[in-house]
C-alpha cells in the first residue's frame, strides 16, 4: 500500500502528530514525577503500542528499562472476550518493582484488565497503566487507568501504531477509516 492509498483511506484526522507527542511530553514530565527515587519498568504490549513507547520513554526526563509482553485475546471479530494467551512473556522478573504498562489503545479493557491481574500476581512493587486512547465503553470496567492521553469516541481508529488488517501502523497520525476500507 503506498503512502498516498494510506492517506485516503482515512475520513478525518482524529488527533495529529503535533498532539500526540505534546500529550505524550506532558504525560512524561509528571509520569517521572510520580516515580522519583523509584526503580521504574515501562511494560508494553505489542504490537500496537510500540510507537507511544518510542516516543513516550523518550520525552522522559531520565532513563527507564523497557520490557514487552505480546497476548492473544479470543474473541468473535473485533470484540474482544477477555480470554488471554500469552504469547510472549516479559524476559525480566518484577518482583518489587514498580511497574508502568504502557498500552495504545483500551476499548472494552478486557485484555488490559487480564494483563494487569496477571503481573499484579507477580508481587510488583506497584503496577499503574498509561495509556494515550481510551474509548468510551472502557469507563465503565474496573480498570484503575492513572495516566489516559486522549479519551476518543466509540469509532475504528487507525495509525501510530493501531492498525486495520495490520496496516496503517506506520501513520504518524491517528484518523478513522473510510467506509470504502471496510467493503
Ligand atoms: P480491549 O480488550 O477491548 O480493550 O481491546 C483492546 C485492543 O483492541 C487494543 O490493544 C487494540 O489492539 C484493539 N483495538 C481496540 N480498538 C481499536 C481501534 O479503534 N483501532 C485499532 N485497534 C483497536
Ligand atoms: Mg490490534
């Protein structure tokens, strides 16, 4: 798919570029405030969060090691079930740590909550959740999420990691898809 097909599919920008990252530089500054004097670990889920780590663990004031977990949630289409595989596992123990899972999107926040109770078990020092989208539906679950960069109507969205079929990730932008996408 070429970059201008890319840009075409989508109707509307949702959130751009420039947000992104002055959100995601806000959320570092107090995010490094919160854990000062702390031993921090940014936990990401791939693959759809790999862009808000990139650019969030870079507008931290300091240092934190980053560790990933990948899951697969059964579910019928895109709605999700809460049912998780692990796929891939973090390569490093949490004991006493202090845990940040770093996510890209929570919808129904099935996956998330599964994957919170699952380190929560691993006797962490703290776990807390950043996350830069949060649709509507997610607010009604009990998930604690401490840091939210942008909470987003119930619609389909694409880029800065989320994809549609695995495409659409690279956009450095975060817009919804055309009608035409879908049929
Ligand atoms: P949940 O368990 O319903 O919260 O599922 C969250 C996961 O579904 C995210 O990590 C995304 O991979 C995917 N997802 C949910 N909404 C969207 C969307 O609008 N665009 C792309 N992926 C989405
Ligand atoms: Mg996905």
């Amino acid at each position: 798919m070429d970059a201008q097909d890319m840009q075409d599919d989508l109707v509307k920008v949702l959130i751009t570029e420039e947000q992104i990252q002055s959100r995601l530089s806000d959320l570092a500054t107090e995010v490094w405030k919160h854990y000062e004097g702390k031993d921090l670990l940014l936990v990401g889920v791939l693959k759809g969060a790999v862009m808000v780590m990139a650019d969030f663990m870079r507008h931290l004031p300091g240092s934190a090691p980053m560790d990933w977990m990948a899951v697969s949630s059964y579910g019928s289409g895109t709605k999700s079930s809460g049912v998780v595989r692990i796929l891939k596992d973090l390569d490093c123990d949490i004991t006493d740590r202090h845990v940040l899972i770093v996510e890209d999107i929570i919808d129904s926040g099935l996956t998330l909550s599964w994957i919170r109770a699952n380190l929560d078990s691993r006797s962490p020092a703290s776990v807390e959740i950043l996350t830069l989208l949060r649709k509507p539906e997610a607010a009604k679950v009990e998930i604690d999420t401490r840091w939210v960069g942008f909470d987003i109507a119930n619609e389909f969205v694409v880029g800065y990691g989320l994809d549609y079929d695995e495409q659409y990730r690279n956009l450095r932008e975060i817009g919804t898809l055309a009608p035409h996408v879908y049929s």
